[in-house]
C-alpha cells in the first residue's frame, strides 16, 4: 500500500529549507567515496548534479543517449533564468518570486518547494557568473535584466537569445572536469529502459547501447533520472525530436507514481505549422514579448498585408484583455487568447498565427538596440520563414513546449521508490499547473547544484543502501524484459511506419488534450488512444535488428511509451473537473473565458499508480498553504 508522505518540514516557509538542511544526515568526505550514484540525463538538472556530486566526492556514473553531454535539449532555451536579485531596484524579493510562481501555476504546486526554488535562485546566478557564463550586461558593468510573462519586475537574467546553451557549457564544463578527475564516468549513446529495484529500493538500470544494440546493466546505492519533459507526446512541439519520457515513464511502470500528467504547456510564442511533413516546431523566446506586441485584425478573414491593416482596424487583444500585464501575461492565458482570436477567424489570413510586431518598439528604441536584444532570434525567425522580422511582423501561433507534470518527489526530491531520485523537468514539484517563463532553467539548476547534493547525502547517512552485483537476478530479469520487448517489437511487421502512429497520437491529444479540454471529448480520446495503442502493436513495422544501431527501433520503444502516456494525460484531465492553469476544460470557465478553480475537490496533487496498460490507481497528495490565501488568479 502506498501511503504519500511529502516529507515537508515544519517551521516558517522562509526556514523550512534552512533548517531541514541542518536536521540532514551528513556524510563524511572520506565515506562519500564508498557511495555510487547513477545519473541517467546530462541536460542542466543531470550535468549540475553530476558535477556537484563528483566534486563533494562519490563515484558519479552519468548516462546520455546523445553523443555528447552538451547535446541535451537545455541548450535550446532561449530567453533566460529568473532570480530574486532585485538588480533593477523595482520590488522584487525571494517571497515576490514564489509568490509570482504559485499563483502563475494556479495554485496547484507544492508551496514548500515553490519557497525553496525562489530561495536559491541567487546561489545560482552567483554560481553561473563564477563559472564564466556571459550574461548581459548594462553599460556600467552590472548584470542586466528583463521582464517575462505573469511578473511586473525585471528578474530574468539572459544571454541574448540563448541563455540556455551558456548556462548548459558552464555546466558541462564543470561535469568535464569532473570526468577529467576520475569522479565521474560518463557513458553516451544509451538509453535507459529499466531502472533496477532490489529489495525494495533503486539499486541500478539497465540500458541499451544505441551503437551496438546491447543491453547493459549498471549498480548504485541511488539513482537520479533527469531526463526532462515529455511534451514530444504530441509529435509536434518544440522540443528536439530525440526529446522523449521512457526512463521516466519505465521507472513509472516499474512503481513510481506520475503526478499531475494533465499540466501540459502550449507555449504562446512558436512559429506556425506549416505542413504535414513537418517534424517539430521552432520556439520563439517569451522575451520577446517584452518589446513585440501581439495583435489581429478586427475583420473575420482578413486577406491584407499586415503594414496595410490600420491601426485603428487592429485589436491589440493580450494588451485590452490583461492592461495590468498587457503581451506579458503569462503561457497559458496568451496562449488560450490566440486560440479564442483565431477560433473567431481573426487570425492571419483567416488562419491560425497572430502576429508579434516590433515596430514600435523600432521606433521607440532604435533598430540597433532591439538587434542587440534579438539578433539571433531575428535571424533564426528569417532564416526559416524568409521575412525580415524588422520591416514585416512576425507570426506566431502557440505549440506543446513544457510539461509540468512527472514523477511524484517529495521535499528530498525522492520518488515514492527509496533511493529514485527525480530531478528538474522529469519530476512534478514546482510548478504546479502552469509555469512561468525563465522558471524551467532555474529549476534544473536549483535541483542539481542545491538540493540533491544535501538530500542524497541524507538519504546515504540515514538509510545506508548496500552495494550490489550487476549479475544478481534482478538485474537479469530486467535484461530478460528488455530483450522480450526488443523481439516483440521486431516481430509485428506490420503496415505502418512509428512516425504514422505517432502522428495520429499527436493529433487526438492536440485537439482533445490541448489547449482546451472537455468532458465529452476527453471520454472519446481515451477510448481512441487505447484503440491506437492496439493498432500499434499490431500493424507497426520495425526494420532491421536489435542487436545494431536501430533508430526505428529507438523510435517505437518510445511510442509505445506515449500511447501509455498520452492515454494517461487524458485520464487525468478527465478527473480533474476543473479548470486550472493550463488546464483549461471547457465547463468551468467565466462569461469572458477566464478559468474557475474548485479548491474544495481538487487542491491535490493527483498522483497515479500503474497497475496495467489503460488502468491506474489514483493516489492524492493534499496541498496545504501555511504563506499563500488563495485567490482567484487575475492578470487584468
């Protein structure tokens, strides 16, 4: 029987972690060498771990499917990483930013860890500058900052439009150093498949090696999956097509509890779809929002030119919905207010894309000043749409880019699973149902360079988990599993290419698990996904063989894994009888399309138990807050 225990200290929000920090069970540095870690992802949650943890001293074993660790899809974040630094000397503060935080995610978060992830975003920014980081700067030297949705201060720190490559080569700099000292050992090219449970707690993984087929077993005394988000369930998102949740979603099929799948977010800023063929979708940073303003015509299908629509024929809609945030309210209110314009027939050319305009701010500031600012976004957006984004508005349509949900954690960011820890975009904590921008790369930090390193150690000095042997059975049914999944997948041979399957899973969730959900179509799309994942495994093609590079076979393994999630996100939608963040159903919204919570039935945090394929036992977690009333979220 699971019983859920967030493990959140008592004490004021501002000395929880503070004092539960003290309370730990430390470990000596001559006894960390004794300890082996496992980290299966090296985005910045993995690679800060594993540099952290090699540098206090136990032996770090760090797992990419990429060929190098600086592949990790934290590079492609573009516009920045938020802290409390109050830099600008315009109000913000640790308690603004978890404030700002709770309430952009609807309430729907853990509030102790919500405090904590504020808490230390300045260790981070001091530690990314000590690192060498380049973060813009103002004239006189200091760090410069810039504003990002669902916030009135200027609290984000940048490098133009690619703070997360910086922030990423710092940290895979520190890793390198690391693996050059012999504290960390790193292994490319696998996947992990299972994670290994021996008497009742993780104890290892098992992988296959992506060049030679293999399947390879690997022991530790703890396990921590980074491994990020799992967005790419709808095919098309902005994630990199290699992005996918099957260490998440194994460690989940082997017990581990998933936390909220629902929370999905349909990030406003993305270029258009523009045809079938297409196999992802391009961010455009929220930063850029910060100038840009976002606007339609005021005409149903209206076939002209953008620079021939007059203002006064425009409707600035964030700017006359939200006046208080106006093109900066937050993901999931701007991008609900593209859909309700284009749903009218007020997109472009009838279509759906907005526009994002920077005349004004050309005129204002100069084109040379929003060059500095957007040089890069600003060649990548003509690079791919063939408009010169200074003399012509973009255009923009929101995409699936974030997830909010994953594995359950409690305060020590453990799984229900004694010695699975879960870390950054692959666990459920901070979030809650909608985050806010230049939050995902604070949080991947946070948890690797801040809170594992003490709560792994306090894990190791209270529970002091054995050592074990690869060759013990356990790590051999697991191979078993692997290998029978491997045959099974390679002996359909059926019809259909993965992408084809894949493709269809993407379109029922869009439209039914998107942006808008409702009872009746969620009912259906549960019943659709299921006869999909039967038509998968019967009528799918997997060519070649297991025991070799494979990339179909990669590709199936992990669609396998969305048709179980992508069901799972729609079951959970289904229970959630309320509209919140992100999630956003159709029958519990106001006259003007703003949404209504039901705190009283559902302030918790759902969190579900694999039984079998299409049935989940329901476990709730209750949120309580101790700092925060809750309120009705309002950005007018």
């Amino acid at each position: 029987m699971i019983q859920l225990d967030s493990k959140v200290p008592s004490g004021h929000i501002s000395e929880k972690w503070t004092n539960h920090k003290f309370n730990m069970k430390l470990v000596n540095p001559a006894n960390k060498r004794k300890f082996d870690v496992i980290i299966v992802g090296t985005g910045l949650a993995g690679a800060s771990a594993a540099a952290t943890l090699g540098e206090l001293g136990y032996k770090v074993k760090a797992f990419t499917y990429h060929d190098s660790s600086r592949r990790a899809h934290s590079i492609a974040a573009q516009g920045g990483i938020n802290a409390a630094k109050n830099y600008q000397n315009d109000g913000d503060s640790v308690y603004r930013l978890f404030y700002d935080t709770i309430k952009g995610g609807d309430f729907r978060s853990r509030e102790a860890n919500t405090y904590r992830l504020a808490e230390v975003s300045n260790n981070i920014i001091d530690q990314c500058v000590a690192q060498g980081v380049p973060f813009a700067r103002e004239y006189g030297g200091t760090l410069a900052n810039r504003s990002f949705g669902g916030a009135q201060v200027s609290r984000t720190f940048y490098a133009r439009g690619e703070t997360g490559q910086q922030l990423l080569l710092g940290a895979y700099s520190s890793l390198n150093r690391q693996i050059k000292l012999g504290n960390v050992e790193i292994y490319h090219r696998r996947e992990m498949l299972e994670v290994v449970i021996v008497d009742g707690k993780a104890k290892g993984i098992t992988v296959r090696n992506l060049l030679t087929g293999e399947i390879e077993s690997y022991a530790a005394q703890a396990v921590i999956l980074a491994t990020g988000g799992y967005s790419n369930v709808y095919f098309l998102s902005t994630s990199a097509m290699l992005c996918n949740a099957t260490a998440a979603w194994r460690a989940h099929k082997t017990g581990a509890l998933f936390a909220n799948p629902c929370y999905t977010q349909i990030h406003p800023t993305c270029l258009p779809v523009h045809g079938e063929g297409q196999s992802k979708l391009v961010l455009m940073s929220e930063s850029l929002r910060n100038d840009g303003r976002v606007w339609v015509s005021k005409k149903v299908n209206d076939q002209r030119p953008p620079n021939e629509i007059p203002e006064d024929e425009r409707d600035y809609y964030l700017e006359r919905r939200y006046p208080s945030f106006g093109n900066l309210a937050p993901r999931d209110v701007s991008s609900r207010s593209a859909k309700y314009v284009c749903d009218e027939g007020r997109g472009i050319n009838g279509g759906k894309a907005v526009y994002l305009d920077f005349a004004d701010a050309i005129k204002r500031l100069g084109e040379h000043v929003v060059k500095e600012k957007y040089g890069n976004l600003f060649e990548m957006y003509e690079n791919i749409m063939d408009e010169n984004p200074y003399k012509v508005p973009m255009k923009i349509y929101p995409a699936p880019h974030y997830t909010m949900g994953g594995l359950w954690v409690d305060y020590n960011l453990m799984s229900n699973i004694p010695g699975l820890f879960v870390a950054g975009e692959a666990n459920f904590s901070d979030h809650g149902a909608n985050r806010l921008g230049a939050s995902a790369l604070m949080q991947g930090l946070a948890d690797g360079y801040f809170v594992i390193p003490y709560t792994i150690g306090n894990y190791f000095g209270s529970e002091k988990p054995t050592k074990v042997d690869v060759n013990g059975s356990e790590f051999k049914q697991s191979e078993e599993k692997i290998k029978e999944n491997t045959n099974k997948l390679l002996s359909i041979n059926g019809k259909q290419t993965v992408d084809e399957i894949h493709k269809k899973l993407g379109h029922l969730l869009i439209d039914k698990v998107g942006m808008s959900r409702d009872d009746a179509g969620l009912k259906k799309v549960i019943k659709d996904i299921a006869d999909l994942r039967e038509e998968f495994w019967q009528d799918v093609k997997v060519v070649g063989k297991g025991e070799e590079l494979n990339q179909t076979l990669e590709r199936a393994g992990r669609v396998a894994d969305f048709l179980e999630l992508g069901e799972l996100m729609a079951v959970d939608a289904l229970n959630r009888d309320e509209s919140c963040g992100a999630h956003f159903r159709e029958e519990h919204q106001t006259e003007d399309g703003e949404a209504i919570r039901n705190d009283k039935d559902y302030a918790y945090v759902a969190a579900w138990e694999f039984e079998e394929a299409g049935k989940w036992k329901l476990h709730k977690e209750e949120l309580e807050f101790e700092s925060v009333e809750l309120a009705t979220r309002s950005y007018k």
